[in-house]
C-alpha cells in the first residue's frame, strides 16, 4: 500500500468506508502483532487507546485496525531497520479515568515509544499529564478540543501545556465556525437553537459554533444542554419546537445525536441537526432512521471523491483483514501511528541504528519536525503541535448515506 507513504487520502475516506465491511477478526485483549516482517532484534510497541466497547466502538475500533495497518506496513516494507513494531490497544470506554489508568499502564511499558489517541477530548485531557511525565508522545487522531494544544485560555493568549501531546486533526476553533459559515451562508439558516451534552469536546465545540453564527447574524432561539446517559429527549424536543428555530446544531457525540435527531422531527420540528466529526458516523444514520434525512456534519479533511489514491487504501485495508470499517478517524490514526513510526525512524538513525538509552525522550523531541505525505495529505506539526491540515468537510444525511456537500477551510 505504501511506496515509503501513502498520498493524499483522507479520514474523510470514511464517506466510503462508513460501508466498507471485510472479513476478519482482532484479537480478544486488542493487541496485534501487527503482522511479520521488520529487522527483527527490537520490538517497539506503539500503544493505542480508544473506546474499543460501548457506545463509541465504532470509531474506536477504527482508530486501533488503522495503528494496525500502519505498524504492519512498517514490518513488512522495513521501514526501520532492526525495529518491529507492535501494537497495544487498550479500550478507554469513552471514560476519563479509564483513559488516564491506560496511560500509566502504557507508561510502565518500557517498550511503548508512542500512543495513538484516545477519541475523546475529555479523555486526552485525562491522559496529557502522565504522558507528558514521562516524556512519551501522544499522537491524536480525534481530539478536537483547542484548550488541548493551546492552553485553557486559548482565545485570549495560546499557551502550549504539554510538549509531548500532538494531534493530526484539526481543533474546534476551527470546526465549530466552518460549520456555522455553512449553516448561515449556504444553508440560509437564521435561527439555531443549540444543545450540547456538557463534555469537553461537545461544549466547546457548541460554543465555537456559537460564537461564529452570532457575528454573522444569527440569532439563537435557545440553549440546552442534556444528559449524555440518557436516550429520552422529548422535552428538549418540545422546548426546540416551541422555539421557532430553523435548525438546530449539536454539540456531542452520534449515540445521543441519533436519537436526538429523531425525537425533534416527531415533536413537529422538520429542522435540520447539524453536528461536528462526532456524529459523522453510519451509526447516527442507523439511530436517526429515515427522519434523519438532511441532517448534516462537519468532519476533517477533504472528501474520498477527490483523493484519487483512496482506492489504493480502501483495497489495503479491506485486504488486511479488518471486520469493522476505518470510520471517520481511519486516515487520521494510520497517519497518528506513520508520525511515530518516523520519529522512531529519525531517533535510531541518529543514534547508529539503534535506540538510545533515551529513546522517549528523543521521539517526542522528533516528532515536532516530522513531515510526510501520509494518508490526510501532507502531516506536520506546528508550535503547539497540531496539525498544520486544516481541511474540513460538511456531510449530509441522503438516501440512507452521507454525502458531501462543501469542502474547505475557515475564513476567519
């Protein structure tokens, strides 16, 4: 699949492969040995931490099969000599403290030289200190949240809290206002009655909306924000009807967005929901039913459409063995995993080819300069270590499918 690198696919490759199935199956405690191949000699395991059960397994189980595929692409062509890569996956259930008692677990594996992950921006939130302690890099393909990279007061002064955490998707800064220029100026929605589900990633994420679709001229007919353990949100339903609003936009995940979607059209209100990557999944399509027609999504990168190299990845990774599709993060994760694999690269060449004693140390310092074409387009890092792709796409709910409808970055 890989020449050195892939070029130019992107995780909005999930358009396709929100349908992609193949036959297959993964290990019972989520790890891998990602395959035969590699100089043999040293292994250098590459963790993963993703909600692998639950609600949100989807997309996890995305993320951890593309570390796979990428820790297999490495054994096999050789991309670092004397190196095997090998991959750990741990399943953070969508849950804070799961997360963080993953990284100290992952930390105590003296083999562990990077992480892919986790998902959510309430769990990497969790997990950037422990990393960060011990100077292992974290790599996430998902995480969102601006506070992350440029510090809690991101807006008034960007402050990066943690040199060993870096991400390939783009933030909410800039996610949140891509939508609401689509939603205001494309969609002709005045109105918007917003509701989020009080975590870190969907409150943030509301709020950029927010703010963006208010100077524009929006106007918000209501805010609400609602249990994210719950799947009954008939009076929120209600209380958007009543609102007169012309659409409504959700701040959270596609387990309760689904449902949400579903519950507003039978109240009366034939609006659209528009969410963020969270809810950019076949799942919501499967939990919004036929009502969910028309709801739209943002989501990074550009659509599978335009990447003429996304047959190529389709075929690899269908051919590697994978039950479950790559998702929304498929591209992001192999890219999350290919900037380790390059950074470890880096560190043994400069070392006569092999590790050093301070191996962890030398990757994180590695990582800020690694480059490459990868499967997203060009992946690199800037100062607080996001990436410097920032292209995103809106989705939207036809025929049973998502479909996309504008690709681009924010103007701001």
């Amino acid at each position: 699949m890989r020449q050195r690198s892939l070029i130019a696919i992107t995780a909005a490759l999930a358009a396709g492969a929100l349908t992609l199935t193949a036959c297959g199956s993964r290990d019972d405690d989520g790890g891998s040995d990602s395959g035969n191949g590699g100089g043999g000699g040293t292994t250098v395991v590459i963790g993963v931490d993703a909600p692998l059960t639950g609600d949100l397994s989807a997309l996890g189980l995305g993320i951890k099969n593309s570390v796979d595929l990428a820790a297999k692409t490495a054994n096999k062509e050789k991309t670092v000599d004397g190196i095997t890569f090998k991959v750990e996956a741990l399943d953070d259930q969508g849950q804070p403290s799961v997360g963080q008692q993953n990284a100290t677990k992952l930390v105590a594996d003296d083999d562990v030289l990077g992480v892919v992950g986790p998902l959510n921006s309430s769990v990497g939130e969790s997990m950037q200190k422990v990393f960060d302690t011990a100077k292992l890099v974290e790599v996430s393909p998902a995480n969102t949240n601006p506070a992350l990279t440029q510090g809690v007061d991101w807006q008034k002064e960007k402050v990066r809290p943690y040199k060993s955490y870096f991400r390939t998707a783009t933030t909410d800064a800039i996610q949140g206002p891509f939508a609401a220029q689509y939603v205001y100026n494309d969609a002709k929605k005045k109105k918007v009655f917003v509701i989020d589900d009080k975590k870190t990633y969907g409150a943030g994420l509301a709020a950029t909306f927010t703010d963006e679709f208010k100077k524009l001229g929006g106007q918000v007919a209501g805010t609400e924000h609602i249990n994210p353990d719950t799947k009954d949100f008939n009076a929120v339903a209600t209380k958007v009807k009543n609102s007169g609003a012309d659409v409504v936009y959700y701040g959270g995940e596609y387990p309760q967005a689904g449902p949400l979607s579903k519950q507003i059209k039978a109240a009366g209100a034939k609006i659209p929901v528009v969410g963020g990557d969270g809810i950019y999944s076949a799942d919501f399509i499967k939990l919004a039913g036929a009502s969910g027609t028309g709801d739209l999504a943002t989501s990074v990168g550009a659509p599978v459409e335009e990447l003429p190299s996304a047959k190529e990845f389709v075929a690899n990774y269908k051919a590697a063995g994978y039950k479950e599709a790559y998702e929304a993060y498929g591209g992001y994760s192999y890219d999350s995993a290919w900037a380790i694999i390059e950074a470890v690269k880096k560190v043994v060449e400069d070392n006569d080819g092999k590790l050093p004693d301070d191996a962890r140390a030398k990757v994180t310092e590695a990582m800020q300069n690694v480059s490459f074409d990868g499967v997203t387009g060009k992946v690199s890092f800037d100062e607080f270590g996001d990436a410097t792709n920032k292209q995103l796409t809106v989705y939207a709910v036809k025929n049973g499918a998502w479909g996309s409808v504008k690709s681009g970055t924010y103007t701001g």
